[in-house]
C-alpha cells in the first residue's frame, strides 16, 4: 500500500512571523541610524562614549571598510556634525 505525501504548507505562526519582521526591520534600521545618531551626541555629548558603546560594530566596519563604503559613510556621519570634526581612539569616536 502506497502512501501519498502530504503537500501542505506549513505557515508560520503569526507571533513568529511578526517577531522575524521586527528583528529584520530593526537590523536593517540599526546601520542607517548611525549617522543620526552621531549627529545627536556631536551636540548633546561631544564625548561621543554612547554613539561608541551602542554602534562599536558599526564603527568597527566603518573603519576597515574599503575607501568605496567608508568615503560615502564618512559623508553621511559628517553632514549632520558641527564643525564636521571627528576624532577616532581605536573603535570609538568623539567629536570635540
């Protein structure tokens, strides 16, 4: 006797699929909101020590990343800073 597989689809459950949206969303997100980030702590915390806590990994790329990504990048961060001034110590930035 021969058995027919059953061709269903398994769906995700709602609340998984919402939790894999959002944690997409929010690594996609996470990048983009470096430059705005630097350019809040340039004026409320020049000494940049939470832009540098919270996006080390970004800091960390953007600074081994080839000169295509790390010009563009570096625009980005610069646009919104006063004085267009950045200063690096190893993988942190400040702004003073």
């Amino acid at each position: 006797m021969a058995y027919k597989k059953s061709r269903k689809r398994r769906r995700l459950n709602p609340r998984v699929k919402s939790w894999l949206i959002t944690a997409i969303v929010l690594l996609l997100l996470y990048p983009v909101s470096f430059g705005p980030a630097c350019w809040i702590s340039s004026r409320a915390q020049p000494s940049g020590d939470v832009v540098s806590a919270a996006y080390r990994p970004v800091i960390r790329a953007w600074r081994r990343a080839s000169p295509e990504v790390r010009d563009p990048m570096t625009r980005f961060v610069m646009w919104g800073v006063p004085g267009g001034r950045i200063n690096y110590r190893g993988d942190a930035i400040d702004f003073q």
